[in-house]
C-alpha cells in the first residue's frame, strides 16, 4: 500500500498525463501564503468552508441503494477499513454502521462536515493571465501568479 508521499508524487504527475506544461496560482502580494511559500517551503491547502464562494465545493449526497447493496457496501467498508478485526468486531461494526444508515439524514450530515473538515483544496489554473481571475485573486491586478 504506497504511503502519503508516494501517493502525492503520483498526483503530481497528473498534469503531464493531461497534456498541461505549466500551472500558475493568483495571488495578492500581502498574502502569507507567499511567506510560508518561500520562508518554509509550505504550501496552505484551505478548506471548501475557507473559499469565498460559499457554494463552491459543496457536495449532494444521496442515498439510493437496496438493502442488499446497503449490506454489501456496510461488510466491504468494514473489511477494508478494520482488516484485521475478528468476526465478531466486524459484526458489531457493521451493527454501528447499519444503524448510523438509518438515520440517513444524520449520517449524510455528518459525512458533509467530515469532508468539508478534512479536505484541502490548492487551485491553479493552466492560464497566466486571465483578466478575472487577476481580478479576483490578485488583489485588484497588483499582485502576482
């Protein structure tokens, strides 16, 4: 199983794949993104509830499965996630599990909250110098990309 590292290395090789020679990032020149950039060598991947558009990257979920897809998506979870849990662990789990679906409207919530808590988002755009996007994430055309 690759490791965080090597999963990223080969995320990064994903722009090539497609065919995209360069990607550019807007920013203002106040922004400390730039000073973790190029004092740490970090890079800040904002949460979707960070961006300004509060209806970006914001996911529907849905629930639409029989029962017998319901248990077979319940025992594959639990197998994939607790590999080395007895049967009778796996039971339980899978009890835990069957009763969070029930309440789907809970479950749903707290899937959303748990994405929105723990995804990270970096944008870039294949284009230098759309006029909007300075416009927007450049600080009125004063900052950089």
């Amino acid at each position: 199983m690759p490791n965080r590292e090597e999963e990223i290395k080969e995320l990064l090789k994903t722009p090539e794949l497609c065919g995209i020679k360069k990607l550019y990032r807007y920013r203002s020149m106040e922004s400390q993104e730039l000073e973790g950039i190029f004092t740490r060598g970090e890079v800040y991947f904002p949460r979707p509830t960070d961006f300004n558009d509060p209806f970006e990257c914001r996911p529907r979920l849905t629930l639409h499965m029989s029962r017998l897809k319901m248990e077979s998506f319940l025992k594959g979870g639990v197998r994939k996630n607790y590999p080395y849990a007895n049967k009778k662990t796996r039971e339980g789990l899978i009890k835990i599990a069957r009763m969070r679906l029930m309440s789907p409207m809970e479950f749903i919530k707290s899937t959303y909250e748990g994405f929105l808590n723990t995804t990270g988002l970096y944008c870039l755009s294949e284009i230098n110098d759309d006029i909007l996007m300075w416009s927007h994430y450049s600080n009125g055309h004063r900052g950089c990309v």
